[in-house]
C-alpha cells in the first residue's frame, strides 16, 4: 500500500495563534448520542496540529462509539501548567501529551498517571509491532516496559539547505559528516550566500552537549548514562567537550553560529531559506516538506574522527501521550480504541510521513514507499537505525529532575555562547551546579519530579573531576 504524505497550505510559526492555548476542535457536543467523549490536550506546532486534527476528524467520523475532543496549547509548558491545575480541581484529560524528559520514573509516580502497559494489559493492541526498540529507555521503565504511547517522538537532525550548499559550490551539495569537515562547509557558506545564518540551532542542549556524547559513543553521565544508578549520576565533561564548546564559542564569535534562539526563530529562519544548516529534531520535516521553494536534506549529526572511528546514533527524544488513571472503565477502553486507531498501519504512516516524527509501528514504516524519501537526504536509513537495539552509549539515559539540570545547562551555553565564559569554567560550572539539582532536598528539586528524586535517591552524588583526558587523547 502507497502512502502519500499529508499535504496542506505552507505553515507558519507565525499561524501559532490561530491555534492558542484555549483552542478546542471537535468539542462540539453533537456527536452521536451514547457515544463516550474522551478529552486530549497536546502540544504541536501548526503543521502537525494540522496533520493531527485532520487524524481525530476521520477517527470521529469513522464509528459512532467514541468522540475525541482535543484542546492544544501552545507551548508544552502551557500543557503542563494546565494539567497540574486540572489535578486540583479534578479536571483532567484522558490523554495528555508530556515529554519524558529523560526522567520517566518521575512522571510514572504521580498520583494521576496510568502506565501504558497496564492499559493495555487489559485493552491490547491486536497486531501492531512498536517501531522503535525496546532496548531504547525513551518512555520506558527500567524492565523495558512502555509508560506512554511513544506518539511525538523524534531524534535530533541536520538539516541543510541544498540550494545554499550549490551556491557555496560544495560538492557534493552535502554535509560533511565531521564538525572539523562542516567548519570548512560553513565558511565557504558564509562567504557565497549564507552570510546571515551559516548554522543555527534550537536544540542547543541536545546537539552541544546530550548526543556530543551518544554520537561519539560515549556516555552522557556515569552509571551507564544513569540507567544502573543507585544514586545521583554525575557528568563528566571530559576534554572533548572542552574542544567542542571552545570551537562552538570561536564559531559564535566569527558568526558562523548563530546563537541558538528559544521558541522557533530558528526553525522559522530555516524554513525562510535564511539558514543554511539547521540541527533540530526531526518531527519538523512534515512542516519543511510542506514548505514551498524550500530544497533541503536531512543529515546525520557531527561527530569527531579523534573520539570515535565510527559515529553512533542521537539518543530518541521527544514526548508521548500519558493516559491518566482514575478513569471510568468505559472511558477507558474508549481511550484505548483511540490509540489502536491511530496505531493501524495507514493511520500511523500517514503520521510519520507527515510530521517527521518517528515510525508508531514497523507496519507504519514498511508501507511507507521509497518514492516518500527521494528528496530527503539520508532520512531513511537514519529512521531504520532505531529498529535495531541500541549500543549501551546511545539507548537513552535517565537522570532526576533533568527538566532543571537541562535548563540550567542551557543557562551555561548560553553564557559562554556570548563570550561571557570560556569552555573549561562553564562546564565545570554546569556539572557542578548539576550535582545540587539533582541532590535530595536541593533547593532545585521543587515540584512533581522532586517527589520521584527524593525517594529514589538517598545518598549524594559522587564529586567527580570535571575536566578529564578523552580516550583518544590518552592513546
């Protein structure tokens, strides 16, 4: 079976109002009469909504049983922020869209979060195959088992802009697969027609400095990337972090970076042919691909040869749907009708195809024709990798309370970005300050992760020596 990806007007970050934090869709109460009304709040911006709604629409229109009203939010923050006031005045979805966050315990405990696994313990859904293996910790526990229904995940990218690479004479209108090889590329980028945006990113946390250690094969914190943790893991920021974040800081200064902006004037900037190379997760391509005049591939991440011979692959990110618990037994089998709705095979290629997000199924991604990834660059044979089972550096990694050790580890690049800092203090500033956070009964640990942190670690982080000699320096 063929499916062709959805296609819509040229979206907009600009259209974001149009979808604002009170919007419902469908939430009409003229369906059919008996029918049971499941609500789901999320996240996306314009063109998956769109892609979204236009799913729910034919759900509602297919069977009389069961009628989802959706209301979306802006921002995650927004969705979270609603959902905590929802518990207090016992006002709550059905279905909520969260990221994990790398922290999935943290979420499980809450009071009002009902594991996927025990949903579908009692509700299965028949035939399908979860595309992304189950060695992967994203959305899992620590026995493997799924928490939430891996809906909006993705993995960080390289997009790149092929009319700009042409113009620079780049040949082959490619990017270089190492960050000392996509220094020359930006140069010459900069030079030709790209001097307003060589590269940027929105994601600067998870490219400089989460999978600089994944796609080096390396761990991103000690205790197998926290996922063999009896305590607090710590973060190593060896030498090779002190190299990268030295030539991040001369590639800001010489304006081959354009520092990475919050919200989406990055990803808006490349979408606008601005921005030459753009590294961001791949649940933007749907909007891309939607975008006229736009030509662009999608690449894998940067690695460096003196780290390792051969690169590994970014770590899965993103967010699921979170069912919550104290449901009716009614409007919980109706919930899981939904999901297996949008987990048949052509309900769930039309999502990856259309958004960029990650296969739901194997299905989804055996029907997917090849004719879908012609002008994408390498995104096919980047998707096939995370059927496989990840090597031990790459699965994932689990730390508590990392919403804040991520912010402020933002903060840090941010600062050195300006020139404010150079690459040995602010690490060492970083991995210190994430000790505390992480620390019970730290100032830090406030909220509904702290919960999770506070009984699952009871003894402190191990001081560790923030500057190290890399493997391949020591050889």
């Amino acid at each position: 079976m063929k499916i062709y990806p959805f296609c819509g007007p040229d979206s907009s970050w600009r259209a974001v109002a149009l979808v604002g934090a009170a919007a419902l869709f469908g939430a009409s109460p003229a369906w059919a009469a008996g029918a049971t009304d499941i609500q789901v709040w999320y996240s996306l911006n314009p063109h998956n909504n769109q892609v979204f709604q236009t799913l729910v629409k034919q759900f509602n229109g297919s069977q009389a049983d069961v009628h989802v009203s959706l209301k979306a939010f802006d921002t995650p923050e927004q969705v979270e922020a609603a959902l905590v006031a929802g518990v207090k005045t016992k006002n709550t979805p059905n279905l909520v869209q969260l990221n994990d966050d790398h922290a999935p315990d943290e979420l499980i405990n809450r009071s009002y979060i009902l594991p996927l696994h025990t949903m579908l313990a009692k509700y299965p859904i028949k035939d399908a195959k979860w595309f992304v293996s189950s060695d992967h910790a994203a959305m899992r526990d620590a026995k493997g088992r799924l928490l939430a229904f891996p809906y909006m995940t993705d993995v960080p990218v390289m997009y790149y802009n092929i009319d700009a690479f042409k113009k620079a004479h780049i040949e082959p209108a490619i990017p270089a697969r190492t960050w000392i090889g996509l220094q020359d590329q930006l140069v010459k980028l900069a030079n030709a027609s790209s001097r307003k945006c060589p590269y940027t990113t929105d994601i600067p946390v998870s490219i400089n400095l989460e999978n600089l250690a994944a796609v080096n094969n390396q761990f991103y914190t000690t205790d197998d990337n926290g996922l063999k943790a009896k305590s607090a893991p710590s973060f190593p920021m060896d030498l090779m972090y002190v190299r990268h974040l030295s030539m991040m800081i001369s590639w800001a200064r010489t304006e081959l970076l354009v520092k990475p902006e919050f919200e989406a004037q990055s990803t808006q900037r490349f979408a606008n042919r601005e921005c030459a190379v753009l590294m961001s997760g791949s649940g933007n391509l749907g909007w891309f691909n939607s975008t006229r005049s736009l030509s662009f591939g999608v690449a894998a991440l940067p690695y460096y040869q003196e780290a390792t011979a051969q690169p590994g692959s970014p770590f899965v990110g993103g967010a699921a749907f979170w069912a919550l618990d104290k449901q009716s037994q009614t409007q919980e089998k109706a919930t899981a009708a939904f999901l297996g709705w949008l987990a048949q095979p052509k309900n769930a290629a039309t999502w990856y195809q259309s958004t960029g997000f990650l296969p739901l199924t194997q299905q989804a991604f055996a029907q997917t024709d090849s004719a879908y990834y012609k002008n994408l660059g390498n995104w096919q044979a980047l998707v096939a990798d995370y059927a496989r089972k990840p090597s031990a550096t790459d699965r994932g990694f689990h730390v508590a309370n990392y919403p804040k050790v991520k912010a402020m580890f933002r903060e840090r690049l941010n600062t050195a970005l300006n020139g404010q800092d150079p690459a040995v203090s602010a690490l060492r500033t970083a991995s210190a300050e994430a000790n505390s956070i992480m620390r019970p009964g730290s100032s830090f640990a406030q909220g509904p992760a702290a919960k999770s942190a506070s009984t699952r670690h009871t003894s402190k982080s191990k001081s560790h020596k923030t500057v190290k000699k890399s493997v391949a320096e020591k050889k």
